[in-house]
C-alpha cells in the first residue's frame, strides 16, 4: 500500500512540475523588455508548493523557453547561466519564506533577481548593462514572486496546503 501512495504521489508531482513548465512556456511568450517576460511566476509558485528543487526545475526551463523564443540575443551560455542564476534564486525564495515568511522571501527575491542578477553580469556587459537591465529585471521580478506568493497563499487558504497532503 505504502508503494502505491509514493507512485501516486510521484505521478502528481511529475503531472504538477509538467504544468508549471507549460505555464512557463506561456508566461514566456508575455515579453516585459527582450527576454524579461513572465515566465518565472510558475517557478516561484512551484518553489513554495513543491519545494525548492522543483521550483528551480521549473524556472530554469522557463527561462530557458524564454531566450529560445526571444533568439537566444545574449547567446547560449549566458542563458544557460542566467537559467542556473535563476534556479539558485528559486531555491533561495523557498529558504527565506520557510526561515522567515512570505514577505521577506519577497524582497530577498526581487533583490536577487533582480539588481544582483543584473550586477553578475557587469564584468562580461559592463555598467551600461547593469543600469540597462535592473529596472526592468527588478519591476518583472517583483511582479512574478508577488503573482506566485499570492496565488500560493490563496490556496493555501481554501485548504490546498500540500501536494503531499492530498494522498
């Protein structure tokens, strides 16, 4: 019985990333400024709900939809590295939110996905990058973890607490 609960539960989880992945590939198609768009908002949501491995999964493909459907403009690597960057921010998301709450988890995200993602990037771009892109990078980031926060929350509240809960 114990080995069918823990397929079923695999089966949910894997069923629930492969959602979150395609609501991505969405997200990645509403551009805020080259490829800052809202593809990051299913990550975050799936770094409180899943856990932080699984949320850095999703947002790291999303991110990587993203360049594929803005033409990689940065290149290859500095996707992939942005897409790493990325998934290190999602883990991190669900470690301030467990270690403090859901609005220091906020800030510490839009801060690091936001002006320190850009601030990386200034020995291979240079300032004019960095003052270019934390602006935009900031208001999207913000508006993802702020959208997924807010969703998780919310069903958390009409008793949606955990997918392990539900087997």
């Amino acid at each position: 019985m114990k080995e069918k609960t823990k397929t079923l539960k695999d089966i949910k989880t894997l069923t629930m990333v492969a959602m979150l992945v395609a609501l991505s590939a969405v997200g990645a198609l509403i551009k805020v400024f080259n490829t800052v768009a809202f593809d990051s908002m299913p990550g975050y949501f799936g770094a409180l709900y899943l856990g932080g491995w699984y949320g850095a999964m999703v947002i790291s493909l999303g991110h990587l939809l993203t360049a594929i459907t803005s033409g990689f403009p940065l290149g290859i690597t500095v996707h992939i590295y942005i897409a790493i960057q990325m998934a290190v921010y999602a883990y991190l998301f669900r470690f301030f939110y467990q270690r403090f709450n859901i609005y220091i988890a906020v800030i510490v995200g839009t801060i690091l996905n936001g002006p320190i993602s850009a601030l990386l990037f200034v020995p291979i771009f240079g300032w004019g990058f960095f003052i270019g892109w934390s602006l935009p990078l900031t208001v999207a980031s913000f508006i993802n973890i702020f959208l997924a926060s807010l969703i998780y929350k919310g069903i958390l509240k009409i008793g949606g607490s955990q997918i392990d809960r539900k087997i």
